[in-house]
C-alpha cells in the first residue's frame, strides 16, 4: 500500500497535469501496489475576491506582460496536450476564489467522489471555460458528479467548511510547502511539482523499498523483529 497525499489548486494547470501524470504511473504500477489517494486544499491566492478577477489582466500582470501571458500559456497548452489534455485558455475569463471548490472536494471525499470531483473541477476550467465563482456552475457539476445536491448547497454556504479549509491550509503551510502541485507519500516522503510519470514510479519504487527495509528490521533496543 502506498498511501499518496497531494496538495493542489484546481485553477493550477500544473495541478491537473501532474494529476494525469501521476495517474498514469499508478497505472502502469497497478499489478504491484495499492494506492489510496487524497486531495489537500491549497489556494494559490487565497485572498482573491468573492466573484474572482478578469483571468487575462491578471496573469498578464502576474507574469510580467502581454507577451509572457501567451508565451507562458500556449508552453502549458503543449505540455498539457501530450498528456492527453485540452487546455483552453482563451475561454477562460475568470480567476475565481476557490474556496468553494475545495469545500465540494471536501465533501466529495466524504461521499467516495473525491477523485471524480477534482477531474471535474479541472476539466470545467480549463478546458470547458466555465466561470467556478458562480454557484450554480459548481452545484452542476457536482451533480453531475454524483454528489447529493442539498450537501452540496449546504457545503456552498457553510461556514464552517470554510474555515476548516483555511486551517489546513495553514497547517500544511507550516509543514514548508509553499507551492502545489505537492505530494507527500506514506506521510513522510515530499515530492515537489508535476514529475513525469516515471519519476513518480522510481519515487514509488524507491519509497517502497525503504518501507519494506523498515517493516523488516529488528529493534536493537529489544530484540524483537
């Protein structure tokens, strides 16, 4: 069992990228182990406003220009492209806060739905273009998910929710990660960015070892084994 923890944003383009390359590796590694995955809120603006900003004006300031926007786009567009991805970043029109987001993988996760939410999410901005600030853009999608629709009002305007994202954003913030996407596998091995998936695969196989090694071993202390 290989247990992997991933920390992203779902307005992250590296995010869903390493989501897909990370898919493929347990793919290919699906005969030798078992994964149990889970998703991490962490937002890549936190203090964006309620109903989010123009998408263009504010990569275009972000990244230092007109020119660095379409070349910074069009490089993710063909990387994500040879992961079997469509990006279209000329149908975005909106950065969103993505609190709300997050508060629905939560509750995603309590209904076995986790997965399938986060693809969801992912898909619906980056490919489709839809605006993720409007709730009932994120009560469709959570629908057609398969989530329960009054859970999914009632997480929308819960308070609580919301501040328990917040928390573990902090809480993983003190841990020293600072950007996504992030992976933490069995709870102690860090794994940063959007790897291949061949890195992820030596990285399994690698962690795995140890484990095995450590499960192994006998205490010096006691004797036993």
């Amino acid at each position: 069992m290989l247990k992997v923890d991933i920390i992203s944003d779902v307005v992250c383009p590296w995010c869903y990228i390493g989501k897909r390359r990370l898919e493929n590796a347990i793919k290919q590694l699906s005969s030798e182990y078992d994964f149990e995955v889970e998703y991490h809120p962490f937002e890549l603006n936190p203090h964006m406003p309620k109903d989010g900003v123009d998408h263009k004006e504010y990569l275009t300031e972000k990244f230092g220009g007109e020119e660095q926007y379409n070349m910074i786009t069009a490089r993710t567009s063909r990387v994500a492209e040879e992961e079997g991805l469509t990006f279209n970043f000329d149908q975005q029109t909106n950065s969103p806060n993505t609190r709300k987001a997050h508060a629905l993988i939560l509750l995603a996760k309590q209904e076995n739905k986790q997965q399938e939410m986060v693809e969801a999410l992912f898909k619906a901005y980056f490919t489709d273009g839809i605006d993720l600030p409007r709730d009932q853009n994120l009560i469709d999608i959570a629908v057609l998910v398969g989530l329960d629709k009054n859970n999914v009002h009632l997480v929308l305007t819960d308070n609580n929710t919301h501040q328990l994202i917040g928390e573990r954003e902090r809480e993983l913030q003190q841990l020293g990660i600072r950007g996504v996407p992030f992976y933490i596998i069995n709870n102690q091995y860090g794994i940063s960015g959007a790897q291949t998936s061949e890195t992820f695969i030596k990285a399994f196989k690698e962690i795995q070892m140890k484990t095995e090694v450590t499960d192994e071993s006998c205490d010096v202390k006691t004797g036993e084994c």
